[in-house]
C-alpha cells in the first residue's frame, strides 16, 4: 500500500510541475509578444518622427531655396513696375517639388508705418511727431483717442534708452517687471512686430487690428505714398483727412505719385515730409508643404535702388508645423 501512495503522490507531483511549466511557458511566451509587440510600435514611432524631422528639415530647405529664388524675381518685378500698388501683394505660381510644393508671396512694407520712427528723438528722448502721428494711426483704425495717445506714449518709451516713464501713460521696466511674468523694457528698437504684444496697453485684438498697417525696418527707412493704406496716409499728417486721403489713392491708382500733393500739406511735419514714392523694403513668404508638413519662412528684404542694387536679407523668422 505504502507503495502505491507513493507512486500516486509521485504522479500527481509530476503532473503538477507540468502545469507549472506550462504556466511559465505561457507567461514567458506571453511577455516576449508584449515586449516584441512594445519594440514594433516604438520602432514605428521612431520611424514615423524620423520622417516628419526629415520632411519639416527639407520642407525648411526649400523654404530658403524659395527665398533665393524670390530674391532673384523682385528686381525684375521692380523693374517692370516700380511703382503700381499691385506689388503691395504679389503671389508668385505654384512651384511644384519632389514630394511636395512651395508658395512664395511678396508684400511690400514701405507702404507700412515703421514703429521704429518713434526712436529718432533727441537727447534720447521720444520723438514727439512721431508719438502723434502713431496716435492719428490708431485713430484711423477705429481705436479711442485716450487710448491711441497712451499706447504711442508706451510704444516710445519701449524703445527709448532710458528708464524713465514719459508721463502716466508711459512704462518701462519697473512696470513690465511687476508682471504676472516679469521682463524688461526692450529700450531698443522692435526687431520684430510681435514684440509690440510686449508693450503696455497692447492686446491681442489691437495686435490683428492694426498688424497690416505697421513694419518693423530701420529708424531711416522711408515711407512710399504710393502703397500707403488710408490710415498709414492719414498718420502722416493733422491736416489728412479721409477725403483727402480717399482722393489720393483715387490719383495714384491712374497714375503713380512721384511728389506728395500739395493738399496733404505735410511738407512741414517731420514724419509726414518723409516720404517716398518707390519701395526699398519687402517681406517674402515662402511656403513649403512637403509630405503634408508645413514650413513656414518670413523674410525682411532690403533692396535699394540703383542699377547696382543687391538684395539684402534683415530678418527671417521661420515657423514649423
């Protein structure tokens, strides 16, 4: 009998160590697909980003080469038509890539406010026309007297040198530093439009509403006549008003201005005397859409006058998504 027991004893404990086997079995088996399954998608996220690094890389060299070639086709378009207002907005066609296409776009910024005006005063004070004429700016774009004075006054003082803040409205960065986040006072001129969202008493809904009408060029930039919009024509001067704008552009739509006429009388205002009737300064927008990614570049163009004219670039802000 003893015997027997032992034999059942010994026969159940072998079958027993064979479901144990089989339960590792299974669980190794288990876990090696869930690690080879983990391994498949990782190596297909790797493969997917390695893919849209590779497009959004290419699509930024295309963008650059787009802007090359904008640069090459401005003079001629300049040449063929200095002065039309049809180059305030020149899209250029379609170009078709490997695996994708580009768009380039060309607007003029001469025909724009320059915001760094307000950084030609004296004695590293703000410079006083130029505060009135942002104001009447605003004024044209629908934005309340007290509020378009304070804002030129915030706009100068960001610009000037100093520390100082010109009057109630103005601000520097004792103010900007009691921020929720806190930063200082540019006290240099904008490098870029997005910076004026920085200044005090600007918004996001002011931003849109007055972006189309501002440019961010060089403190001696000038302003061409024939491509200014009605409020940057009615910025220039007191004695502007909208008829008298509205009959400007009326005049150089048949024929491109080349003096300003005599009944802006703006021969006597310090910003509205300075202006021009060609355009130096550009911004090309060139876009490349590779493998449904997009690349985005905006470049600030400088190209003067004169046969031996060359392009220059001055800024290039680049966005991808």
């Amino acid at each position: 009998m003893p015997d027997k027991k032992n034999r059942i004893f010994h026969a159940g404990h072998r079958q027993q160590q064979k479901g144990v086997a089989l339960v590792l079995v299974l669980l190794i088996f288990a876990l090696a697909s869930i690690i080879a399954i983990q391994m498949s998608s990782r190596l297909q996220l790797d493969m997917q980003r390695t893919e849209s690094m590779l497009a959004l890389d290419k699509g930024a060299v295309y963008a650059r080469s787009a802007e090359a070639y904008a640069m090459t086709v401005l003079p001629d378009l300049l040449k063929n038509n200095p002065k039309a207002r049809a180059l305030i907005t020149q899209d250029l066609p379609p170009y078709v890539v490997e695996e994708g296409v580009l768009r380039v776009s060309i607007q003029d910024l001469s025909g724009r406010f320059n915001l760094n005006w307000l950084a030609n005063g004296q004695n590293n004070n703000p410079d006083a026309p130029a505060i009135q004429a942002v104001r009447r700016l605003l004024l044209a774009l629908k934005i309340n007297d007290t509020e378009a004075l304070d804002l030129a006054i915030a706009i100068a003082d960001w610009l000037d040198e100093n520390d100082e803040p010109n009057g109630v409205a103005g601000a520097e960065s004792q103010f900007y530093l009691g921020s929720e986040t806190p930063y200082r006072a540019g006290n240099q001129t904008f490098k870029d439009v997005s910076e004026l969202l920085l200044v005090r008493g600007m918004t996001l809904e002011l931003f849109e509403r007055i972006k189309p009408s501002i440019a961010v060029l060089p403190v001696d930039s000038k302003l061409n006549l024939n491509t200014a919009s009605v409020p940057v024509i009615l910025s220039l001067g007191e004695k502007i008003t909208p008829e008298k704008a509205a009959q400007l552009v009326s005049e150089r739509n048949t024929i491109p201005l080349d003096k300003a006429p005599s009944y802006l009388e703006i021969d006597k205002d310090s910003v509205g005397k300075n202006v021009v009737f060609s355009s130096d300064y550009f911004l090309l927008r060139t876009e490349a859409d590779i493998l449904g990614r997009k690349s985005t570049l905006n470049s600030v163009v400088y190209l003067p006058q004169g046969n031996n004219a060359k392009t220059r670039v001055l800024s290039r802000n680049q966005s991808l998504f």
